[in-house]
C-alpha cells in the first residue's frame, strides 16, 4: 500500500453546508428532513442523540449538501473535528450544517468504506489533528485540506474487502445498539407499570392499582400501603469523584490501568456510554484510592452540566462490571447499603425517571454551571417498595439488564478487533483473503 493518491482524484463531492437562518431556534423537533451537525458525527458511529429537523423551504437552501446513500461525513470544526462515520440511510433524507463535510466516492474508484477505514485509523486521525489546529484559534480542516489529502490506494477488489470487513463489524455494534435501545425502552416502560402507575402484580398477579389496591398519602402523593418514602442518604453510600491532574491520566490502556470515569461516560437520558472520554491512570498511583474504584451494580451520577444546554445533570449510569474504572470528579459514586431493600435495577431507573431528574434539578445550584451538591442528592425522597414488590421487580428485570451488559461487553470485543485489525490491514501488515469462500469466515 506504498502509492496514494489526492482524495479530491476519489470523489465527486467535498463540501459543507450551513446553518438556516435563524439559528437553533428555527430548528424542528420533528419532521421529515434531518439536519445533521457535528453532534452527531463520532468515528465509526452516527448518534441520533440531539438530532433536528429543518423546513422544506429551509432544505431547498441547502440542496448543494443533499445527503446520499453511502457518503461519508468529516467533522471540520471545533472539539470534534476529524470524527467520521457514514450517513445511515434510516436518517435521510438529510442535509449538514457548516461544521460537517460530504465526502461522496466515486464507487468506480473509491470504497466508502474503506475510505472510513483510512479517515479513522490512527495515522490519518492524528494527522488531521495536527493540520487542524494550524491557522487559526479554533480547529478546523478546510475543504481544501480535505481535498489534498493522501489517500492510499490499492485495487477496487482489495478496498473492497477491507470495506466489508469494516462493514460487517460496524453493522454488528449497530445491531447490538438496536437490541440495547429495546431492551432499555422495556425496562423503562415497565418501571412506569410498576412504579408510575402502580399496576405491579398484586398477589392474584392482577394490575394493583386497577384492581382496588389500597393507597395512602405521603411526602410524594399517594403511595400503595406498605410502601414508605425515605431519603435516599439514608440508603445509599455516596461517593464524591477524584480530582486527577491532568499531567498524571494517560491517553493509551497500557494494561496496567484504571478507565478514568467521567461525565462523557454517562449517556444523555442515562445509560452507560463506554465510548466516551479515553483516559487512563495507572494502577500504582491509585493505591490509595480504593474508594474510587467502581464495582458492578454501582451507579454513576452527572453532578455537573452547562446552564445553556442541561442534558445530562442528574441522569445516572449503571456500571456493569468490576475493577475497570476510576471515578474522576464531577462524577458522584452511588452504592446501596442492602440491595434487598433498595436494588440497583429500582434505583437506576428510578434516577432516570423524568419526576425524580426534574425534582433534583430544580435543587441545583445554578450559574454559569448547573451544580449538584452532596446533599441535594442525598436528601432526594423516593418511594420504596415493600420487598415483595421489590424482590420480583429485581428478578424480572435484572435479567433484561444482564442482557445489556453481555450485548455492551460484545461491542467492546468488536470495537477493540476492529481498532486493532485495521491498522493492521491497512499498513499491509496482514493481508485478508480475496477469495469470497473464505471471506466467510471474518463475516460476523
């Protein structure tokens, strides 16, 4: 893979768009043509998460950037300059603001697929890092940066195996995320069953609430008898995050280290995002910190967000296995006393839940920054089921949660094969097989 050619001798197209007059506030929060920002452009992955809608007459303006099938899209500006991935075809049809590229192959000459495998390895990312930053205060790549850059070229059939390789894994994390999103929207419809309208079985398994179940008042309205409202202080241990220095967190796992947890962690809505912030502390710095170290079933709160655009103060996430993270400031531990009383399945959804997010925030110390305190949380009121409820809620439920942390584990698998293999394949390290017969066997 020694010869290379200019991307802009690839491609029919190279181009950004812009943002529609008026701003944010013209956007839609439904509708039929999607405007996509760079918000939702990571490597390898398009997140619908903040995802806007525009006007017809407003797309008409920006008919120059039409999202097609199979183009790819480069983030140009800003934080997130050089994330890329390819437009899935469920979100058109689409445009992309000023700080997003189209990059459309000519499939004749050029893979879009492994033109994703060239633009995400490790090599080109840091190189476009680097020319990012020359020019000016803020990153940014130019169209013409993006035009010169150097492509390496091998024969349509070799890319194009590359590409499928890439595809298969990528689509396999996509249906992975499909299957999670499912079985978080069925733990969270039947926490309101149960918990929001109190239709839990009672004990002829009818719906409690519809079949005469008694209630009484408390702190939080009406509750089922035998339940009670407590604080959650009362029930948790709480744990404030570490304030690593900067000069001490590494950007590489060297397999001696912690994750360090951080607000990128969490997921807006809540939920854990393992691809948020890559930083890593060795192990031997963290002797004494043992209370940071995360165990399976801990829950992680967002204490922190910006008064602008509060998405994620509140919302918690779940971890799922042991030993692998640090908890870094800004971040709050939560860790039940007696999970018979309070488990973490409740809790998490619970946290989650739009009254218990509202009621915290609203005791947040707002400026600039939105903040919560130690004791806001800890003072928060929660109903607590009697441990009957509580008990077949866990078990129904932690099985659905078992299965998120087994589908989240396997994209970590595909993720690192992916990361590691590639680089390989495209330094010619490693060759992959031609033959379609034996391509089979690397199809997932």
């Amino acid at each position: 893979m020694k010869s290379s050619l200019k991307l802009k001798n690839l491609t029919i197209k190279i181009g950004s768009g812009s943002t529609p007059r008026g701003g944010k506030d013209s956007y839609l929060e439904e509708g039929v043509i999607s405007l996509i920002r760079s918000q939702n452009v990571y490597n390898h992955e398009f997140t619908t998460d903040g995802r806007v809608f525009i006007s017809e007459e407003q797309a008409k303006k920006l008919n120059n950037v039409t999202l097609q099938k199979n183009d790819v899209l480069l983030n140009i500006t800003g934080d997130s300059v050089a994330r890329c991935c390819i437009v899935p075809e469920t979100i058109l049809p689409a445009r992309v603001n000023q700080h997003v590229a189209i990059i459309r192959c000519d499939t004749e000459l050029l893979n879009p697929h492994y033109l994703l495998a060239v633009l995400t390895s490790p090599l080109m990312q840091q190189y476009l890092l680097s020319i990012a930053q020359t020019g000016g205060t803020r990153a940014a790549l130019t169209k013409g940066m993006i035009e010169n850059l150097d492509i390496p070229y091998v024969p349509l059939i070799i890319q194009n195996q590359i590409g499928n390789l890439l595809n298969n894994i990528n689509s396999k994390i996509e249906c992975n995320n499909a299957s999670i999103s499912t079985l978080n929207q069925l733990t969270q419809t039947i926490f309101k069953y149960w918990f929001i309208d109190y239709e839990f079985p009672n004990e002829h398994g009818e719906p409690y609430n519809t079949s005469g179940g008694s209630f009484k008042e408390s702190d939080l309205g009406y509750i089922p008898t035998g339940w009670e409202v407590r604080s959650l202080g009362e029930l948790i241990e709480f744990q404030n995050g570490y304030a690593f220095k900067s000069k001490e967190l590494l950007k590489q796992d060297t397999g001696d280290t912690f994750h360090v947890f951080k607000m990128g962690h969490i997921n807006k809505g809540g939920g854990l995002n393992k691809s948020g912030t890559k930083s890593y502390i060795e192990r031997e710095k963290c002797k004494r910190l043992n209370r940071y170290i995360i165990k399976k079933g801990d829950l992680l709160m967002c204490m922190t967000d910006m008064k602008s655009n509060v998405a994620l103060l509140g919302h918690t996430a779940l971890m799922d296995e042991d030993d692998k993270y640090i908890l870094n400031q800004r971040v709050g531990l939560i860790r039940t006393y007696n999970p018979e009383i309070l488990n973490y399945s409740y809790l998490y959804l619970l946290t989650n839940s739009p009254d218990f997010i509202e009621n915290l925030r609203n005791r947040a110390n707002s400026g600039v920054q939105v903040n919560l305190t130690t004791k806001e949380i800890k003072d928060s009121l929660i109903v607590v089921p009697n441990s009957s409820v509580h008990k077949k809620f866990d078990l129904l439920v932690s099985k659905l949660f078992d299965k998120i942390f087994l589908l989240n584990h396997e994209n970590v698998i595909l993720k690192n094969l992916r990361d590691s293999l590639l680089p390989k394949i495209l330094s010619g390290e490693i060759e992959i097989p031609l033959e379609s017969e034996e391509m089979e066997h690397v199809q997932l």
